[in-house]
C-alpha cells in the first residue's frame, strides 16, 4: 500500500507533501476554490522525478487535484473552511443517526462513511455526479418529512 515503487502510489504520496506544502503557505483562509490546477505546480516539482510510470517520462499525471477530498478543502479554503467541512458532516452525522427509519438511516451513513474513506484517497468530493447522489440522500436522511414506507 506504501510502495513507492508502484507509481500510482508514488504520486497519491508525492501529492500529498506537495499538498500539505503549499497548504503550510496559506493555512488559515488557503489559495481559494478551483485554484489548484493553477498554483500546485511550484509545489510538486520537487517531486516529479520520484514517479515514474511506464513509457512516460517521470512526472505527475495528475494536475487537476491532489488526490484527498480534505487535503483539497484545506487547500481551497484552508483551516476555516476545513473545519466548517467537518462541522457539517458531524452535523449531518447527528442528524441522520436520529433518522427513525432504519434502513434510511444506515443505508445514508454507509454511503457517508464509502464516501469519506475513498476521500482520503482521491478527490470525490470534485466529482459532480459522486457528490450530488451523496447530497441527495444525506438530505433525504435529514428530513423531517415521512419516513420510507410510510404514508404521508
């Protein structure tokens, strides 16, 4: 899991202390949203020359993202914006564990929970149809309305 000898692991890695480089620059209110495909570069170049995939020179192939949901909310919005993060989802989380339905209530806080650990190795909040099904059941957990299979 650790090899850096794997190449797609060896940038995930590199990314990552590129990342938490540049976030250090700007740590409080970071670099603003969609700014990183823009700013990174500076930032991963000492690294570039530790990946190499096959048939390609060494370097990143990945510019648009750096491969963690929360690295990238730092990045974009810094420490304030990452704890707002954090503070919705544990609101959210409190408020769907009080869901009465169960199958609503586990059913969300699965796909919550698949959600967050595959952020901590790519970017899935930056994907539009990932983040709009899991917005969509994380407010239909919150709900106050009728529960699934219940009639209005």
């Amino acid at each position: 899991m650790w090899d850096l000898n794997n190449p797609s692991i060896a940038e995930r890695i590199y990314l990552w202390k590129a990342a938490l480089n540049q976030w250090s620059e700007r740590p409080l209110m970071g670099w603003g949203p969609g700014t990183y495909a823009k700013t990174a570069d500076p930032f991963k170049a000492p690294y570039a020359q530790f990946i190499h995939y096959p048939g390609r020179p060494a370097g990143f192939k990945t510019n648009g993202h750096c491969h963690n949901l929360y690295l990238m909310v730092a990045l974009q919005t810094g420490a304030v914006g990452l704890l707002l993060f954090l503070a919705f989802l544990a609101a959210t989380v409190w408020k769907i564990w009080r869901q009465r339905d169960p199958a609503l209530k586990w059913g969300v806080l699965a796909a919550l929970a698949a959600f967050l650990v595959g952020g901590l190795f790519e970017y899935n909040g930056g994907d539009v149809e990932v983040a709009t099904l899991l917005f969509f059941l994380m407010g239909l957990a919150c709900g106050e309305g009728a529960t699934l299979g219940e009639e209005a």
